[in-house]
C-alpha cells in the first residue's frame, strides 16, 4: 500500500489507495501467486480453453528468459537473466497502477454522475452517457449492486470522436452475451440501408452480433437506444 501512495502522492490513509491495492492484488498479484502455486485457473472438471495463449502470459514471458536447455546455465547467466525478468515485472506492475489510479479510478467518477442523471436522456433509466470512451464497466456493475439496480442499465452511448457509438452492455465484465442486443433486424446492416431500415437519420452500422452500433449524432445514437428498448 506504501508504494501506490507513494507513487500517486497519496496518502497513506486515502480511501482510493485501498481501492487501488483490492484491484492490483485481484488483477494483478492474485493471478501470478496462483500460477507459482500450481493453482489452476479452471475447475478439475471444468472445459478446456478454447486457445492456447501462445506464451503471451506475464509468468510465460518471464519463463521465457531463463537460459534454454542447450545455452550455459552459470550463475552469472542466471543473476542477469534475473534482472531482466525483475525489470519486466516492474514496468508491469508500475503501468498497471499508474492506469488504475490515473485513469480506471477517475472513470468512477463520471460513472457516478451519468448514472444518477441517466432518467434525463430517458424516463426508462436504461440509458447512459458519456462524452468520450472511458471504463466504465466494472464500475457500473459495482454502482448497480450497491444501489440495488443490477440489470437496470441496457445501453450506453459515448462519442468516438467522429461520432457516437451505442454500446449494449454485457451480461458481465468479460461477457460477450448482452443484456438486450440492439434489433436482430438492424444487424449487419450499414449507413443508408440501416437509416431506412430503422428510420433514424445518420445511422453508420451495428455489428452482426448487435452488441455495437454507430450514429453520426449524439441524437441519433440515442434514438437507436430508444427504439432498441422498445423492440
């Protein structure tokens, strides 16, 4: 905890470096303790994954740098092999907590506030807002649960800069099943043909699997989002 508050100039009393040091242990430190333990990421009888990851693993690619079988294995190799896979480690560690605390934790923030204002775009409340992409998820799904609101929330619209994007938010954080995909007939359909189809001007696409879809205008997007609650 002294390291996140030093690194973020907090205070070691703050209640955000709490917050951090919850994420970083479930996220980050969690999950390599367990594979240095033999701990399975998978029940005894659970599936088998569907893909191997290639050895793009954080412990893999430090595995990756002890000597090979047919290269010397002194214990100078070994000590500067050590060094190389203790600087990896930290720039990991360092990059995931300079993004949890410099940009995951103030996206709470906004989540807050767009949840609380959400009735004002529509009386449903199934609508949110934001004016730029953020990660906004996890923090959704925590807000719910401790307003006792889960499942409420069932698009979000926020600009990608060119212009915005309708967002149907999944059943869980690394879901990719919704909780009310955008129309089944707007799937897979694009820019005009998809503007006629559903009578709303500036539409650009939705994805064939309707967890996505794009309008040239805020306006637009969220008209999307009306008519998707209604269907």
């Amino acid at each position: 905890m002294q390291i996140i508050a030093e690194r973020l100039a907090l205070p070691l009393s703050h209640p955000s470096v709490t917050i951090l040091y919850n994420k970083l242990y479930k996220e980050f430190i969690e999950a390599i303790d367990a594979n240095d333990n033999g701990i399975s990421a998978y029940p005894k009888d659970g599936p088998e994954p569907a893909f191997k990851q290639g050895g793009l693993t954080l412990p893999s690619l430090v595995g990756a740098l002890n000597p090979w079988w047919n290269q010397p294995f002194t214990d100078e190799v070994v000590d500067e092999r050590f060094q190389k896979a203790s600087v990896l480690m930290g720039e990991v560690f360092v990059n995931k907590l300079d993004f949890y605390g410099k940009a995951w934790l103030p996206a709470r923030d906004l989540v807050v506030k767009s949840l609380a204002s959400r009735k004002e775009l529509d009386p449903s409340g199934k609508i949110m807002k934001f004016e730029q992409s953020l990660p906004w998820k996890e923090h959704l799904y925590n807000l719910e649960e401790e307003q006792g609101i889960v499942g409420e929330v069932l698009y979000v619209l926020y600009s990608d800069g060119k212009g915005w994007r309708i967002q149907a938010v999944p059943e869980s954080t690394d879901s990719f099943a919704s909780r009310k995909a955008l129309p089944e007939a707007w799937r897979g359909v694009r820019d005009d043909a998809l503007s006629q189809l559903s009578g709303i001007d500036g539409c650009i696409f939705v994805h064939a699997s309707g967890f996505i879809g794009g309008n040239k205008s805020y306006e637009g997007a969220l008209e999307m989002a009306k008519q998707a609650i209604r269907d």
